[in-house]
C-alpha cells in the first residue's frame, strides 16, 4: 500500500457523487422508484475519500452506511436530488451513479388512494429534470469532470456512447445490467471517454470504484486536463 501524498492526490479537491433510487411519491404509502441498491455509488464515494477527496454524497434511499470520511445527504426525489446536487457546488468531480427515477406523477394525493369498483386509476406522469444533463451544460460552475453511468441491458457501448454525446459529460461508465448487478456486488463496464475505451470484465463493486477513482485521480492531477 502506498502511503503520503501519493497515496492521497485528490486531498485539496472536491467531489460529488450521487447514489441510490429516487422515489416518486404517489399518495402517502406508495411511490415509483427504480431499482438500485446504492452499493455501486457508495463504493466510489468511499474510494474517492481515502484518496483525500472532499466527497459529498447524495442518497436516494437505501440500507447503507456511510463511508467513513464522507458527507451524506439523504434525499427522497429526484428533485430534492437535483437541489441538493447543486448545493454541492463547486466541485472538481461530479460522479452521477444514481438511478434517477425519469417520470413523476404530476401530482400526489394527499390521501391514500382506495380501491374503487370503477378499476384502477390512471397516473399522469411529468419527465424529471435531467441532472447529469444540468451539471454536465457548460457554465461557471461546470465541474472539471462529469462522469455518468448508463445501466444498459442491450447494446452496451452504441447505447452509452449516444448518451455521453446527449447529455454532455465527459466519460461515461457503460453497465452491463443484462446479468445479476442489482444488488449484487459484482458489476461489469466500460470506461468510455473521447479517447476510447477501457473494459472492466465482471470484478467487485469495490474493485470498479477503485479504477474508476485511480482514472479521476490521474485526470485531475494532470496539468491542462
Ligand atoms: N440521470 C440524471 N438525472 C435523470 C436521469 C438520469 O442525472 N433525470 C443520470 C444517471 O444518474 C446516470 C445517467 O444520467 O448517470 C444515465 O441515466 P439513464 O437512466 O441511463 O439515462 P436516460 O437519459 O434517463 O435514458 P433511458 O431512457 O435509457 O433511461
Ligand atoms: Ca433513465
């Protein structure tokens, strides 16, 4: 293991990391959410704060510790996730994990909603904000690096590429979700920038935070990048 400076090149620099599902309420007792365990997030906050990174994390909800060293803000929607994204502000890098959920019902009851004998209601659905897409547009406050994720279960590298050019970022991390990743600890990807790719064949969710943070690293620490 190294120890000193070299072992911490990110101390002096700021990050924020998202993490976990959003949960869109629909009445007081149920929601829309996506599935994410967090662990993926959580792993690369934990990696980027022993690398002396000043992390804040935004959680959606999810049944995990902080990492040591880390700053959490727990957040229900994705927009408390976008208000407290740009709380955050400034940063050096910006790593968005989360699974963001894409639509909210437009409105929620305020009042359980009972089961009628005219069937099921309707949901009226608006589109949330994209918040990668938000911190990714360029401006005064546009971090050094933005990196998305794009869980995809079919043609992986085309999918994740059109998305890395849509949303603006800078690197995007391709998932393989067509095998066993949702909660698991193992987890597939590509690395893809506008310099190429790096495949990262199935390791740990620990093991991916730690060459995913050693990239950053080794990007915020060049001169010019
Ligand atoms: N993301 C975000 N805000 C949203 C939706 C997505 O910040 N409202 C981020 C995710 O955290 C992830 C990246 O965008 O880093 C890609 O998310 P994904 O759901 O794969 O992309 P979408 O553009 O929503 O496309 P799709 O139709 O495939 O869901
Ligand atoms: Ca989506």
């Amino acid at each position: 293991e190294l120890s000193g400076p070299a072992a911490r090149p990110l101390v002096g620099l700021r990050a924020l990391v998202t993490a976990g599902p959003t949960f869109e309420p629909i009445d007081p007792v149920r929601g829309l959410t996506n599935r994410s365990s967090g662990k993926q997030g959580y792993a690369i906050a934990a990696a980027l704060a022993r690398r002396g990174a000043e992390v804040t994390l935004v959680s959606g909800p999810v049944a995990l510790d902080a990492p040591p060293g880390v700053r959490r803000v727990f957040v229900e929607t994705a927009l408390q996730m976008k208000t407290a994204s740009d709380a955050a502000l400034p940063v050096d890098v910006a790593v968005m994990t989360a699974a963001v959920a894409d639509w909210r019902p437009d409105q929620v009851a305020t009042g359980k909603i009972k089961k009628a004998p005219g069937g099921p209601p309707s949901l009226a659905l608006t589109e949330n904000p994209d918040i990668l897409a938000g911190l990714a547009a360029t401006g005064p406050r546009r971090p050094r690096l933005v990196v998305g994720f794009a869980a995809e279960t079919e043609n992986l590298i085309a999918n994740a590429r059109a998305k890395l050019s849509r949303k603006g970022c800078d690197w995007i991390v391709a998932n393989d979700v067509s095998a066993d990743v949702f909660g698991a600890d193992g987890n597939a990807a590509t690395l893809i920038t506008a310099e190429g790719e790096e495949s990262w064949p199935r390791r740990s969710k620990a093991e991916l935070a730690e060459a995913l943070a050693d990239r950053i690293a080794a990007h915020l620490t060049t001169p010019g990048a």
